[in-house]
C-alpha cells in the first residue's frame, strides 16, 4: 500500500523509502544482535557471521563472482562514493606519485561535483564530461576525452539512475568505454533498485557498485559498495582495519540485517507478471493529467527522456514558481520534493535542470514525484485528484 502520513500521500520514495514490511516486523521482534563483530567470543562471532552472510546474499542477488568482489558496508552512497575517490586519489597520488583524473557527468550526485575541488588540491584533475540533449554522457567524446588524457590513472564515476529526473544510463556501454579506455568505473547504483527492469544485471567487469539502502526500505545509515577485490584503493577511513581493511568502525549489523530483509520484499513485488509495463503505464497516464493543466510539452523533463526508470516524473512548472505549487500540493495532501531532496531546503535553481538546458527562472520551477514500487491504479488516481486541486487554481488548460 502507498504509505500515507497524517492522509497525505507521499510522493518522495527517490529521497527515502519507508521501512518494508519484513524490515518493521524484524524491528518490532526487538531480537537484535549486538555485539561487536571483531570480537573473539561466541555473540561476536555471531555478528560476524550475519555480516557474512548478508555479504553473500547481496553478492548472489547481482549474479557475482563471490571470489571477486568484495562487498564492503558503510553509512549510505555518499560515503561510498567518497571513500572510494577519495582512496583512489590517496593509493595513487599520495602512495605511488602517479597522476589521476576523475571525469564525471555534470548530471552526478552532489557528493561528486562537490568533491571535485578537494581532489584538485590533493594533485588530481578533473573533467566534466559533455553530455546530450536526452541527458546521458555523449560515450563517444568522452571515449576521445578519457583515451586523449595523459594521467596514469583515469577514474570515470557513472551515474546509472539519475535521482532527479529518473534518468537511466546503459551499463553495458559504459562497460564499452571502459574496454576502449582502461579507466576505472564507479558506478553510483543507489537509484537502481527496484525502479528499473533487470536492476539486477550489472556488469561484472565495472569496478565498483555503490547502493544506500534507505531507498528500497532498510533502515538508513547503511549502505554498501560491491569491489573488484583487484582494484587498488587506500581506505578513506583508518582505525581498527575492519573489513579487510577496507572501512574501519565497527560496522552497523542491525542496519546490516536489514539489508536483505528490504531486498526480499522488493523482489517479491517487482516480480510479479507484467510489473514494468504497469507502472510505466501508471505513471504516463499521471504524465499525461500534468500535461493537460500547465500544456507545454518541453516542460515534461522525464516525460522527454529516452530512457527512465518506471517511478519517477519530473516537470517543470513554467509560470509559478515550484516552492507555491509545492505548498498547494502540500495543502493538498502530496508529499513532493524539487530537485535533490540532498540538497533540499536550498532554494537554488536546479543544477540539473540547469545542465539540460532550461533556464534560472525555469528550474525554480522543478518538481518531482517519485512512487513506490507496490504503487497501484487507486492511488494513481487519487494523485491524479490531488494534482488537479494543487495545479488547477494556477493553470487553467
């Protein structure tokens, strides 16, 4: 059901998720594990034991080579993204004096444009990769860019779903350029779970997946990346060696646990008959009601992509600004967010909206809705009545 906070509906599941029902009846049994998993007695080992076997769970579910990859728990994405830049730039440039550049799309999390100008003054360059008007890396300069740079070690971040606008890049293209290039590919996958088809086929080759569990229905403050076990890398953090040395701190095994629980139930929805082509079909028809009040199809930003993932609209509202119709919408029961709901709470112009070409003025008017994977056609059109009484008394098509 679509989970509904004092009878609004909340329209904001690509900002976080609620607990999935597994992970709420797991916290309500208050059996919890609790010893320090570096400890040498029998609860520790018990702890240690059920990090290991979460590992092996989220390596299985991506069809990995255990042997391979390592799987590597943390806080969420934006210190997986983080400590991995970070300890690309430390093994490299600090450790070896080699040169590296990391090349990024201007469409990526904040946490990588913001990291951008600590990484520069620790010896690295940067580049922001040019893209197309759909919004996806143009692969074929940046194939020329990347192959043309002279660093030692060359570090491309990818940005498989776009948080934003639900924008969806090809795994498999990437994995192209990383052939034709030998950079190193960090992919940020925290988007994917669950709102794409086959989210769960990911290139074995690419160096690194990093996911925040918070978005599928786990408990928030865990995350975790899947590693080449062949990618050098210093860790960002240094204490007691934990995780092979990859993240010290003891690690978080109640958010852990809640890991597979949230996956499981994600995966018994998603895979029922005909899922995608029903919430494609739900969410074009919501589209669709937008378009019909404020009538400017170039406003339709998610609506005018190539490829998106099946929970996610975007629109930008061309005569008020989105801060008035978000209160409307609030007024009228919708929980909505505009832009990053990261970077929430500033009332900047949309840095994406901005890079796909709409101006200052448009991007204050950016609103996104994002849904929930059981979203179904009832509450689709009770959206769609909300919609009409928060949009209506502004645009009157």
């Amino acid at each position: 059901m679509e989970k509904l906070i004092s009878k609004s509906i909340y329209c904001d599941y690509n900002s976080t998720s609620p607990l999935s029902e597994s992970v709420m009846s797991f916290l309500g049994a208050g059996d919890f594990l609790f010893a320090n998993p570096s400890s040498v007695h029998q609860l520790g080992k018990k702890s240690k034991k059920v990090i290991r076997e979460v590992s092996e769970y989220i390596i299985d579910l991506y069809s990995l080579n255990q042997r391979e990859k390592n799987c590597i728990f943390h806080s969420g994405a934006t210190e997986g993204l983080n400590s991995l830049i970070l300890g690309l730039v430390y093994k490299h440039i600090l450790e070896k004096g080699k040169s590296l550049s990391l090349f990024y799309s201007p469409l990526d999390h904040s946490c990588i444009v913001n990291l951008c100008p600590l990484i520069e003054k620790l010896g690295a360059t940067t580049i922001e990769l040019p893209i197309l008007t759909t919004g996806e890396i143009d692969l074929a300069q940046a194939k020329n860019l990347i192959a043309e740079t002279s660093a030692d070690v060359k570090v491309l971040n990818y940005t498989w779903v776009n948080n934003e606008i639900g924008l969806v890049q090809s795994l498999s293209q990437v994995k192209e350029l990383k052939d034709n290039t030998d950079c190193v590919v960090i992919v940020d996958a925290v988007q994917s779970p669950g709102k794409i088809e086959g989210w769960q086929k990911v290139e074995p080759s690419l160096d690194a997946y990093v996911f925040s569990a918070h978005k599928f229905g786990a408990l928030k403050g865990v995350g975790f990346t899947l590693l080449n076990n062949d990618l050098e890398i210093s860790p960002a953090l240094k204490g007691g060696g934990q995780q092979n040395g990859l993240r010290s701190g003891t690690e978080n095994i109640m958010g852990i646990q809640t890991i597979e629980l949230a996956y499981r139930d994600l995966l018994k929805v998603t895979g029922e008959k005909d899922y995608y082509l029903s919430q494609k079909s739900l969410i074009s028809s919501i589209e669709d009601h937008i378009f019909s009040m404020i009538g400017d199809e170039s406003m339709m930003v998610s609506q005018n992509l190539k490829n998106r993932n099946v929970n996610t609209i975007s629109f930008v509202s061309p005569d008020v600004k989105a801060n008035v119709i978000m209160m409307s919408m609030d007024l009228n029961g919708l929980e909505v967010s505009s832009g990053s709901a990261c970077s929430s709470g500033a009332s900047l112009p949309s840095r994406i909206l901005t890079k796909l070409g709409f101006s200052n003025e448009q991007t204050h008017g950016g609103i996104r809705l994002s849904f929930s994977p059981s979203f179904s056609s009832e509450q689709a059109e009770e959206v769609k009545k909300r919609l009409t009484q928060s949009l209506g008394k502004y645009y009157h098509k």
